[in-house]
C-alpha cells in the first residue's frame, strides 16, 4: 500500500510539472499542444491567456508551481518571456523581434519557414512566374527579407522589394508594382499585414489577376493562392523533444536567431522541421492559374 501511494505521488508530481499558457482556443494551438503532449511524456496543465483578462498573468502561472512553462502564440510569449528562474519553451511562435537579449531561461521552436524552400516550392508550382514583389518592415522581417534575396540568387526569380514603415503605405505600394511582378510574396510582418491591408490585398489580386503568395494556410483560406506552411502538431512535438531535454538537464546547443544587424538574440530555438503545401483552387480558377501537378498532388486543398 505504501509503495503504490508513493508510486501516484510520484505520478502525479512528474504530471504537474509542465504549465502551459495558450494564447487562444484556435485549432493550430491545440493541434500543437497534442503534439507537445506525444514527445514531452509530461501531463500539461493548461492557461488561456484569454481566461486571465485584468489578472497578474505571472502570478497565475507561477500559483501553479510549475518546472517549465511552455507558451503557444506570441502573446503568451510577450507575458512570460521576463521569467527567469523557471524555463520558458515556446511554439507556434513566429521571429518578431521581441528577444532583446540572449535568455539562457528561454527556448523554442520557431515557426519561420525557410525562405529558400518556400521560394523553390512557388518556382516549382509556378515555373512561369519570374518577378515577385515583397513588402517589408526591415524592423520586423529585414533578416527574412535578405534570406529570401540570397535565395533567388540560385533561381530564375527576380525578387522587387520595398520597405514600409506602417500598414497605410501597403495599398499604395502594392498598386505602384503591380505591373512590374508576376506575383506577391506575403512575409509574417505585423506592419505589412493587418486586417486591412489583407482586404485590399486579397480584393486587388482579384482585379489584377496577382497571385499571391504566403506562409500560412489561414490566408490561404481566405483568399491567397498557396501557401508554404508548418504543420502544428510537428511543430508540437519538436516542442515535446526539447522539453524532454530541458527537463532532464541535457545541454543540447540549437540555432542561434539573430537581428537584422546580425546580432545573436536568442541562442536556443529550432527551426520548423515540416512544411505543408495549400491551395486554393477556388482562387486559382478565378486567377487562370494552372499549378504543376507535382506540387498539386501533394497540397492541402482548400476550395
């Protein structure tokens, strides 16, 4: 009797172990948490930090006495990322400069997707397009901005690139290069892309028959032609793996992610490991858009 209460004492500690703090209830963060939940072998107790309106955040998640905390979206991430003394593993999380410094409390798994492979998967879908335009907070996205010039180096694609500096710039620039590209390469940018700027976005690739091009499924959905993505419950279990290593005090050196001035502010975070291609035939139709069949037969549909 003894030995089986220490046995569930000791099941239940290993189960507490691991707080996490969710963003929002949407489906790529629940699929990512299953994930997490597969590799990490660890019960998690779970936070919306939609539940925790006009509370101390830090307070709630450290009443829970955790020894991580795992953090799914940006804005989990922007109220736990002071911790110090506990370690802090986020997912689903993009690159947005919020690392102002190195963290060794801190870790992750970005969710930026290559922008090498994204480029060879949109030469590869669309082998006609030859000029692609991309606007650009150099604050926000400059260090993907030049990955993705150094890419097309090795490709046919000339890349026609601007700087912005707040969304109300966007529409302007986008109709000023219309007639110069072949297609618009959307970037995870908070000042290129906002709620406004993806209507007129979406309405202008419309009028002037301008695929464009993005980095996730949900602009895919409403109204973008193809997308290269993560799959979030991958992301999630990546996420499981270096929680399994935290925990057990196995030093284990990620990538480095590093500023637009090539500064190293964040030594430990990984990268998407797999991409998932979408499209949307709907909007392909309507564009004239004949897609290769190579990377068609592989896609996520959305119609």
């Amino acid at each position: 009797m003894i030995f089986i209460l220490f046995f569930f004492s000791l099941s239940f500690e290993a189960g507490q172990r691991i707080t996490a703090l969710q963003s929002s209830r949407v489906k790529p963060y629940e699929d990512a948490l299953e994930g997490f939940k597969k590799t990490a072998e660890s019960s998690v107790q779970r936070l919306y930090l939609t539940d925790l309106k006009d509370k101390n955040i830090i307070r709630e998640v450290r009443k829970t006495k955790p020894e991580m905390i795992i953090a799914i979206g940006f804005d989990a991430l922007k109220e736990v990322q002071s911790i110090k003394d506990i370690p802090v593993l986020y997912f689903m999380v993009m690159h947005s400069g919020i690392f102002h410094k190195k963290e060794k409390s801190l870790s992750g798994v970005c969710i930026n997707i290559s922008q090498d492979q994204q480029l060879r998967t949109f030469e590869l879908a669309m082998p006609h397009i030859k000029n692609i335009g991309i606007l650009y907070d150099p604050e926000k996205t400059g260090p993907l901005v030049k990955r993705a010039k150094e890419s097309a180096k090795e490709t046919g694609i000339n890349l026609i690139t601007r700087e912005i500096k707040n969304s109300k710039q966007v529409p302007p620039a986008i109709a000023e290069m219309a007639d110069k590209i072949d297609a618009y390469w959307m970037f995870p940018d908070t000042t290129t892309v906002t709620p406004e700027t993806l209507e007129f976005l979406f309405l202008f690739s419309m009028e002037k028959n301008l695929p464009v091009l993005t980095f996730s499924k949900k602009y895919v959905e409403m109204g973008a032609l193809i997308s290269v993505g993560i799959d979030p419950e991958d992301v999630g279990r990546q996420a499981g793996i270096m929680a399994k290593n935290i925990l057990s005090g196995k030093q284990v050196r990620y990538e480095q992610l590093a500023d637009a001035g090539g500064a190293v502010i964040c030594e430990n975070q990984k990268a998407a490991a797999r991409t998932v291609v979408a499209i949307n035939q709907k909007v392909a139709r309507k564009l004239g858009v004949v897609l290769a069949e190579g990377v068609m037969g592989k896609a996520s549909k959305v119609n």
